[in-house]
C-alpha cells in the first residue's frame, strides 16, 4: 500500500476502536495493526526527507 491508503486504513482503524463495539482481541489486532501502518508510514515519511534534501542540496549549489 501506499502512503495514502495506509493513512486511509489508519483512519479506518481508528473509527473501529473509538466506536467500542468490537472485542479485546479484536481491538489488540486493530492496534497492533495500524502500530505497523503507523511506522511504514513514518518510513515513507524519512525516505521523502531525504530526497528533499538531495534535491535542495542540488539547488543551493
């Protein structure tokens, strides 16, 4: 998945556990879930950081 769409299902994640009608262990595998989602989107977010500061390098030379 993409940036976006793990955003999306982050979000979809998130209605899920503030609406309280689904179980513990249902509401343990959403977390553990949209954990990973969380940190592939920080990996897109650091993979991004560094390609802007290449091309501003390349710009202020």
């Amino acid at each position: 998945m993409n940036f976006e769409q793990n955003l999306n299902k982050i979000q979809d994640i998130l209605t899920k556990l503030e609406g309280g009608q689904i179980s513990l262990q249902e509401s343990m595998s959403l977390f553990e879930e949209g954990i990973t989602l969380t940190k592939q989107c920080q990996d897109y977010l650091d993979n991004y950081k560094g390609k802007f500061e290449v091309i501003k390098e390349e710009l202020e030379k």
